[in-house]
C-alpha cells in the first residue's frame, strides 16, 4: 500500500454526477431471465432483486443468490440502510424455510447467502427460524453451499450456538465501518465490538467455521482507522472479508463522504490478503455477498476436501 499511515482514503465529499465505475447497466441475459420468470411464477423473491444489488446477473449466472429470510422489516434503523423498520414486525412465516429452500432448488444455485432484517423482537433474535431454514436447503439441495449473514442476536451467546449448530459453511456479520463512525452509521444497539464478539465466538464453537465480515468504504473513514478495522478482524480470526462503495440510497440517509477509486479498492485487496484474510474482494461495486468470494470460498472447501481424501488414503 502506497501513501503515509495517516493519509485518509476519502476525498473531499463528492458533487455532481457519480463517476464512470460507479454507472451500471441494468440486469437482463437469459439466465437471469429464465430464472426470474420462474420465480415469479412461484411468487419467489431474492434480496438480489428487491435490493437492486448491481452483480445480480453475474452472481445469478455463476450460481449464487442472496435470499432474506424473517420478513421485509426489521427492528432497527442503521442510517445507511434502506429498509423499513417497525417495532414490531409481522410474525415469522412457519413455511419460510421451505420456501426459501425451493427457491435454492429451483435456482440450482451452488452457492447460497441467507441474510435477513433483524429481529430483536423475537426471544432468540430469529436464530431457529434461521437454522431451521439451513437444515431445509440441506435436505432439498445438499451439494450446495450455504452462507448465512446473520443480525447480532443482541449478543445472547445461546442464540448464536443455536445457529452455529446447523452447520452453515460459512457464518458473516458485517462491521460495517471503522469503529469511530459505528455510531451514528449503525443503530445504537448494533456494536462495533459487538460484531467483534460473535464473530470470535462462531471460532470457539465451532473452530473449522468460516466465517466473513464487510466494511463500506467512503463514510469519511481513514486509513488508520479501516486497517485499524482489518486488524481486529483478523484477531477475531476472520477468514474472509469485502470491500465496497457507500452509496446513498436516500436522501434521508447519510451522505456519501468520497467516491473511492477502483485502484485505491485494489490496494486494499492487496493489503488485505498481505494481513492474512484468505480472501479479500475489494471494489467501489462489490457487496458482502459478492461473487468473487464465494468463488474463493469454494475453492477453500475443494482444498479442504483434498485434504481429507488424501488423509484417508495415505
């Protein structure tokens, strides 16, 4: 990484139009299509989707989708975030996970991300209703992969045994952002060390789970601060981590600070993966569930398989 130890990776907060890497087109090809004809026959949604997430149609056409699980609202009101809130939102749908499961069939994907809103108003912050879903794609589609991006379960350590039990491949919570901008970028309840916890936690209970966080660069976070972020997370043990751009989805919601340059986004990778991550996907389009990980990740899980193989036939 080039530059002093105090140079910020912000500029001066953005005017005008957007720049040139950050304009995209919309989704369309016949996969992408073809897989959202049928689930609309089916009255089937992806976060992908609903969140105008702009690497729909790659990740669609290499076999990853983000499903949200738990509802369309959450209990919390994080100041980067679009989605509705209330505080007390509909009751879970007992056929979610079913539903969520036919969605994974019926995509064919090899790859899935489970994220949801949070919940604080349930006792276990959701984490049954979210293992229960882990166990039906398993029992319909079990050669596909599994990610779950999971809400903090207000710290309650039962909660997150419950979920870590089902055995995810891959358990995310995302920091957001480097820890002085915490608040006001996450809601109150929400903690940076919080994060911290659990993803530390999900190593004690289970020490061969991967586990993933992402940081939203462009909020007026420094260099210092975002590898100050990179080496907490490495302490908790985090295996793999993202990168992406800030953009505002509102004009209530907080301002972009800068627009960070797909070069500055690739040093970050650099000096990522230099830390120890054993992956980082870094760029101004990249989300916490971005392709590109979960090509890494399964390349972890083939070279995990290899091992075994090898250990039994030596």
């Amino acid at each position: 990484m080039t530059g002093s130890r105090s140079e910020s990776t912000t500029m001066r907060r953005p005017t005008g139009p957007k720049p040139e890497w950050l304009k995209i087109r919309p989704p369309g090809g016949e996969t992408y299509s073809r897989l959202k004809g049928q689930l609309r026959e089916r009255g089937l949604h992806t976060v992908c989707e609903e969140a105008r997430c702009p690497n729909v149609e790659e990740c669609w056409g290499g076999g990853t989708a983000t499903l949200m699980i738990m509802g369309d609202t959450c209990t919390r009101g994080c100041s980067f975030c679009a989605v509705k809130t209330a505080r007390l939102p509909a009751p879970l749908d007992p056929a979610e996970p079913a539903r969520s499961a036919e969605s994974v069939r019926l995509m064919e994907l090899e790859y899935v991300v489970l994220t949801s809103v949070d919940r604080d108003d349930l006792p276990d912050g959701g984490a049954a209703h979210f293992a229960a879903t882990v166990a039906e794609v398993r029992r319909q589609s079990p050669d596909t992969l599994i990610e779950v991006l999971i809400p903090d379960f207000g710290g309650d350590e039962a909660a997150l045994a419950t979920l870590v039990a089902s055995r995810p491949d891959v358990v995310a919570q995302n920091l957001e952002t480097v820890e002085r901008l915490t608040h006001p970028v996450r809601d109150p309840r929400a903690g940076y060390r919080q994060t911290l916890d659990l993803l530390a936690r999900v190593k004690q209970l289970d020490p061969g789970r991967l586990t993933k966080s992402s940081l939203m660069l462009g909020l007026g976070e420094t260099d210092d601060e975002v590898r100050a972020a990179m080496a907490d997370l490495r302490a908790a043990d985090v295996d793999f981590l993202t990168f992406g751009q800030y953009l505002r989805p509102t004009p209530r919601h907080l301002p972009v600070s800068s627009y960070v340059t797909p070069e500055r986004f690739d040093a970050w990778r650099v000096e990522g993966e230099a830390m120890g991550f054993r992956y980082v996907a870094s760029g101004p389009l990249v989300r916490s569930s971005y392709r590109a990980g979960e090509f890494a990740i399964r390349a972890v899980f083939e070279q995990r398989g290899a091992m075994k193989n090898r250990r039994r036939t030596g």
